[in-house]
C-alpha cells in the first residue's frame, strides 16, 4: 500500500497536464496511467489510446442520435461538403473536439472525394462494375485461373480503400485513416461518434 502511495506521489501534476494535453484523457485516468508506466510519457499515452480504442468498441451498440452538420466550401467557390456527424448527447456535440472534427471530415471529403461512408454503403452495380472491369484486365494479362480471383479481390479490396470515407488516410494527418481520427475523438469525449452521410457538390459534376 505505501508502495502505491509512493508511486503515485512521484507523479507530479505537470506530468499529468502534459499527458491530459497530449490525450484529453480525464486527470485521474493520466495519472493512473503514469503511474502504471512508471512516469513514461509515451508509453501511457499508447496505454490511455488502448483503452479509449476499447471504450469506443463498447460503445459501438449505443444509439448515437445527436450531432452536428459539419460544412466546407473550398476558397475557389466550386466545391463544398455537408458531413451529418453523430453522437450520442447534445453535450459532446456542442464540444470544440466534436465541432472541429466535423469541420475536418468536411474538407477530408471535399479534398479526397470518397464515395461512401464505408464499402456497404457503395451502389451494388458500383461495386460489380468494378470488379467486372478487373476479371477484365486479369484476362487480357493470360493470368491463370487459380489466381485470377485472388488478384481481383485485391484489386477491389484497394478500390474500397481508396473509395470509402473510414478508410481513407486523413488528408491533415495521412499517417491515420478517418476511422483511428474518429475513435480518437470517441475516446476524449467518451462517446460513440459516427458518419450519417455526406454530400459532396462540384461545379460542373452531376451525380
């Protein structure tokens, strides 16, 4: 018991700041996670991520029917973006954190232009357009039978990548997808945050 006490007591407040600034993580759970990494700054905030990620995961059943409208228009006056972001209470959605990833998801797509929010929500004859035009290609280059069909269920598993919203590397951060951007987020206000939809409208572009 001393021991715990003594340890805790190593952790000093500017520690714990430094931490709740890095994470937005609360102050008691910075200093236990200090505490468990023995005042490892690094090493509590991928502790305090684990754990965010986890919560979130629990989350993922809860109704999440509160929210904001997120909106982008490009400088150049051709391009805007609406993003219908939900979460579960008015509370988070009136938070700078939630506000502000409405905001990005908002120019992510006005920058990336995806099709769908993830790979169920892409038209069926989208997907077997696609798929059609790669059984196409893997013909036209002879490859054998055997693994034609693993070629192109790696050439559609790319095209969802490169075509859904949650997949797609964040055009300010490209070292994260938009879905590790939103669980981030989940975990700091402790809720569930998900896309509803988007709309994406261009000068000139019919849909």
């Amino acid at each position: 018991m001393k021991q715990r006490e003594s340890e805790a007591m190593s952790i000093s407040a500017k520690d714990v700041k430094a931490l709740r600034d890095r994470t937005g993580a609360g102050m008691m759970d910075c200093k236990k996670a200090l505490t468990e990494t023995n005042g490892d700054l690094e090493a509590a905030i991928d502790l305090l991520r684990a754990k965010g990620a986890a919560k979130a995961a629990k989350r993922a059943e809860k109704a999440a029917n509160e929210g904001t409208i997120g909106h982008y228009v490009h400088f150049d006056n051709k391009t805007a973006v609406l993003v219908e972001l939900n979460c579960e209470t008015d509370f988070v959605a009136n938070t700078d954190d939630f506000k502000q990833l409405a905001k990005d998801l908002a120019l992510h797509v006005a920058s990336s232009a995806p099709l769908a929010v993830s790979p169920d929500q892409i038209p069926a004859e989208v997907v077997q357009r696609e798929r059609q035009v790669y059984l196409e290609q893997v013909k036209e280059e002879g490859k054998p039978a055997e693994i034609a069909e693993k070629i192109v269920e790696g050439k559609m598993s790319k095209f969802f990548k490169e075509n859904t919203l949650l997949a797609q590397p964040f055009v300010k951060d490209p070292d994260k997808t938009i879905e590790q951007l939103i669980t981030e987020v989940s975990a700091k206000t402790g809720e569930k945050i998900e896309v509803a939809r988007f709309v994406r409208f261009k000068v000139g572009e019919r849909a």
